[in-house]
C-alpha cells in the first residue's frame, strides 16, 4: 500500500485518521432479490486530515451505469 503526503505537520496532531478504510455495496439480482457480489467503492483507503485541508473521493469509473 502507497501512501501520499500531500502536507507536512509533524507538530499537529491529525483531525482525522482512518486506516483500512472498506465500502462495498451489494448487487441484488433476482427475483427474491439476493445478493449475489458486492461492488467495492472503497478498498484499503487510509488517510490523515489536518487542520487547513481538504480531501475529496472522486469516482474514476461508471459503474453505476452498469447496474
């Protein structure tokens, strides 16, 4: 796993730390609708927030289209 810096504060203390972050959303299909995979949005995503920045989570693909 990579890890990206974008900021330097090694005095502060994070405002917010998540490591291993998942998100999965389950694919239903069917008529009982069960589930039968899950997409995974997030897999594995860790990050430190400072005071002063920023973070957005942008989609790179169209897979909502698919379903």
């Amino acid at each position: 796993m990579q890890y990206v810096r974008l900021s330097v504060n090694e005095e502060k203390q994070p405002l917010l730390q998540v490591r291993n972050l998942k998100k999965y959303f389950p694919i239903i299909k069917g008529f009982f609708n069960r589930v039968t995979g899950h997409i995974r949005a997030v897999d594995g995503v860790s990050f430190e927030l400072y005071e002063g920045e920023c973070l957005g989570l942008v989609e790179l693909t169209e897979v909502h289209r698919l379903f």
